[in-house]
C-alpha cells in the first residue's frame, strides 16, 4: 500500500501524496481525438465533450492541494491573463483586414509560431529539474512543489510537445492541424519563433539570498505563467478570427473547425495556468533557507520576482513587441496592388 492509499484508507483524509503513474492517468475515452487522420492528445468522453489528456489524477490532485493551502491561509497566486490586457498588434479587426484583402501571411505566420513554441514546450518532460526541497524549511511532499519532478513537469511538457515516438501529438500538432485546414497546407512559407520569448536575463540576480539553481527553477514557473497568459489572450482572438463568417470563405467548415481546435487547447491550458499560479502560491506560502544560514518568507522572494516580471510583460515588453510586428505587417502591405487602402483600414482598425 503507498503513503497516498494509507492516509485514504487508514486516516480518512484527502490524498496529498502522488506518484508519477498516477499523476499522468487518463480518463476512459468515448473516442479518440482525430482530425483527418491526425492523432491528437486527449478525448471525447461518451457526452461528446472533449477532455485534456493526463487529468484523471491530475485536476483532483490540484483540488486538494489547493484544499491544503487555503487552510494554512494561503492561496494561489492571484493573477489572470487580464493583467496583459494592453497594447497588441496585431488586433482581431487588423487580422480581418488584411485576411480580406489577401495579406494573410501574417496570420498564418502567427499560428506556425505559436505550433513551434508550443513544440519546444516538450523541453519540461526531458529536463532534470532542481529539487526544491533542499531549499526549503518545510516539508513539501504532501505540496505539489513537491510533485514537480514527480510527474507534474513532464505531464505539462507532453501536453505541449506530444508523443512523437507514439504518434500522438501535443500542441504543436494541434496548431499546425489547424492552421493547415483553414489555409490549406503550405500556403505560405515556414517561418521559426523568436529565439527567446522570456524575459531577457540582464544577469543581474533578483533574489540573491537563495542559490542561482533554486532562482533558475523560480524564475522559469513565472515565466512560464506569463507566457500562458499571453497565450490565453493570442488563443482567444485566433478563435474570432477564424469565426469570422466573411473569412476563409472557400474553406468555411475548415476554419469553424479549426476554431474547435484552438478552444480543445484553451482546455488543456486551464490546467496549466492553474497548476503554475498553485506553485507559485505554494510557493509564497514556505520558507525558503538562504545561502548565508538564515531564512526568508517565501513571499518576500516571490512578490519581488513578479512584480518586476509584471512590469516587463505589461510596460515594456508589449512596446516593443508591437513595433516589431508593425515593421513586418506594414512591410507586407506596402507590396499590395492598394497599400494605401489597405494601410488606411489596417490603421483604422487598431
């Protein structure tokens, strides 16, 4: 019998303790998740409804991690994708305009980046990550902090990245499924992500009383929240986009159902977001041990982090972002047959 299976039976009391077997089981499925003959991650339960793969365990493992912190009178870190509600470029009527006049490559090039981000994501399930219970003066196995090497990473990572080696795909497969049903394949040439969609690291060390290792393991989960955030908001407005009825005119039930498909991963984010905004709220919540023999709350070390996190995501990071893209958009406008049109609605419409 597992400590998780004693405390059940024997105590009454909820499960806390996981093994990766269970943190990365499968609900029965009515049907697999197709698209032509793509294989995709996850399913469709006998209801019809689609349910992210991995989350038989997972969410109810989140439930009562969640459960534990609020009685210690803590709480998930309190942050949404709303906090990056800004400056975008470009936006769901400025897509509109140029996919209605022809200049579709942006959006095509949005979707194939986006797939091959997604595809890097697979890098969770194949990195030896720090263990943070060496840095930390409680004991976290009962946390999901101290679930991370045991399954939590690496079921985030496949979701992303997908099993090749199986042939199931993630979500680069499913973006690039979409993408392909709604244009049609190959209709514009490949295009590679930024090499680096984080923020820039000055070198410069932000929480400096805890070792570069356990700072790495920290500033990547936030990181990776932003990122999320990001995506929810960049996924939302794909959505629009392809719903649209006077787009993909000729290819109209390819797009609303690459719509479908842009939703089943918004799905599969939720679990995402709220598995790295419990982390981060676990984290909050312990104290961390610092280099010098003393110790520091937890809280201290993590609001410190984000706030500066927050700044770059909302303040300058969008500035820049928006600039680049106006260059390559207007770029692309300008070789129209009616650039000064179409700059005009484009203008108009940010």
């Amino acid at each position: 019998m597992t400590t998780a299976e004693t405390s059940d039976t024997d105590l009454g009391s909820p499960q806390l303790v996981f093994t990766e077997d269970e943190l990365m089981r499968e609900h029965e499925y009515a049907s697999p998740h197709l698209v032509g003959s793509e294989r995709l991650h996850g399913g469709f339960l006998a209801d019809g409804a689609y349910q992210p793969p991995r989350a038989l365990v997972r969410e109810a493992a989140f439930d009562a991690w969640e459960a534990q912190l609020a009685d210690g009178g803590g709480a998930p870190l309190d942050a949404d994708s709303s906090l990056l509600d800004g400056i975008r470029m470009p936006t769901v009527e400025q897509q509109r305009v140029l996919l209605r006049n022809d200049l579709g490559q942006t959006f095509w090039n949005g979707l194939t980046i986006i797939g091959k981000i997604e595809a890097r994501g697979r890098l969770l399930a194949q990195i030896d990550f720090p263990e943070l219970q060496p840095a930390i003066v409680e004991d976290i196995s009962e946390m999901a902090i101290g679930h991370l090497n045991k399954g939590l990473l690496v079921a985030h990572g496949l979701d992303e990245g997908g099993q090749p080696e199986a042939g199931i795909g993630g979500h680069d497969a499913m973006w690039f499924v979409a993408r392909d049903i709604a244009f049609g394949k190959g209709a514009f040439p490949d295009v590679d992500p930024p090499d680096n969609i984080s923020r820039p690291d000055s070198g410069e060390r932000l929480c400096p009383e805890i070792t570069p290792e356990i700072e790495s393991l920290v500033s990547f989960l936030a990181n990776l929240l932003i990122i999320e955030f990001r995506a929810e908001i960049g996924f939302r407005d794909t959505q629009e986009v392809f719903r649209t009825p006077d787009l993909f005119v000729h290819r109209r039930p390819g797009a609303e159902e690459a719509a479908e498909i842009v939703g089943r991963i918004r799905t599969d984010e939720e679990i995402h977001v709220r598995s790295l905004c419990l982390y981060l709220g676990e984290l909050q919540s312990v104290t961390f041990k610092m280099v010098d023999g003393g110790s520091i709350p937890g809280r201290e070390l993590i609001d410190r982090f984000w706030l500066g996190l927050v700044r770059w995501a909302t303040v300058e990071q969008p500035e820049l972002q928006a600039e680049r893209s106006r260059h390559d958009i207007e770029r692309r406008i300008l070789v129209h047959a009616e650039a000064e049109r179409v700059l005009s609605e484009f203008d108009a419409a940010g």
